[in-house]
C-alpha cells in the first residue's frame, strides 16, 4: 500500500498547484436537507496548466463508536469535482456551504504556503491540515457526547 501511495504522490507531482484554500466546519452543523448532524472539510486546487479547478470535500458523521483511526466520525461523503472557471467552482462552494444551517469555519492561514507546487506536496500539506482537522473534530464530537449524557 505504500508502495501505491509513494506512486500516487510521484505522478501528482508531474503537475503544479495553488492551494486556493482549506476549510472545515467549526462545530457540529445540521444539514437543511436530512436533518441529520454534520462536520466538514473542504479544499480547492488550482491546476496550473488548464486553469482547472478542483474541489475535494469530505462529509463526516458524528458516531459514538470510535472508527479504526479512534475517531468518533464516520465518512458520510467523498467527494471530487472538477470545474472549468473559478465562477463554476465559487458556485458549487456556495452551494454546499449553504446547504446547512448558518455556520462559522475554520479557514487554513495560507500565507506561508507559495504557489506554483507541485501537486503531491500539496495533498501532503493538505492531509497534514487535515489530520489536525479531524483531531479538533473528535474532540467537538467527544463533548457533545458528554454534554448529551449529563
């Protein structure tokens, strides 16, 4: 499995990114459509050459179980999709944020971060963010647990 990720990382490679931006829900959101409880991560890639824009979003579910990686989340949604203009890939940000009840994010300090990178250097950056995303996430999900059974 390595072995394929070292693989993956080395193709990604072959193209240059800007990191647009990272961003995840700050607290625990109700979704508008199902009712249902929701965390989020989101982030967008520019593709240097096309001028593509790609938008990667992970859903979670809040569990009381821990999954294999000890997180009281469960994946609901992965998804990726690919926009041709910046307005098409606003839009879809748009829509999805607004998709749960009125809510503040976390935004990634891109400051530090140069544009032009190779693209696996950005998902390792991004899966770094994410990692401690995931952390602030399950401690979130831990004290509504607490809360709920006080």
């Amino acid at each position: 499995m390595i072995e394929k990720a070292t693989s993956y990382l080395e193709q990604a490679n072959n193209f240059y990114v800007n990191l647009m931006f990272c961003a995840a829900s700050k607290n625990i959101l109700q979704s508008k459509f199902d009712k249902n409880k929701y965390l989020y991560t989101i982030f967008c890639l520019e593709i240097i050459e096309g001028g593509k824009f790609i938008i990667f979003i992970k859903l979670f579910k809040p569990t009381k179980r821990k999954n294999k990686h000890g997180y009281l989340l469960k994946i609901e949604q992965n998804t990726t999709q690919i926009f041709e203009t910046i307005n098409e890939a606003n839009n879809y940000v748009n829509s999805f944020i607004s998709s749960f009840s009125e809510h503040e994010r976390i935004l990634n300090n891109l400051v530090e971060i140069e544009d032009n990178i190779p693209a696996g250097s950005a998902i390792l950056l991004v899966n770094g963010w994410e990692k401690s995303i995931l952390d602030h996430f399950n401690y979130i999900v831990k004290n509504s647990l607490q809360t709920n059974s006080e």
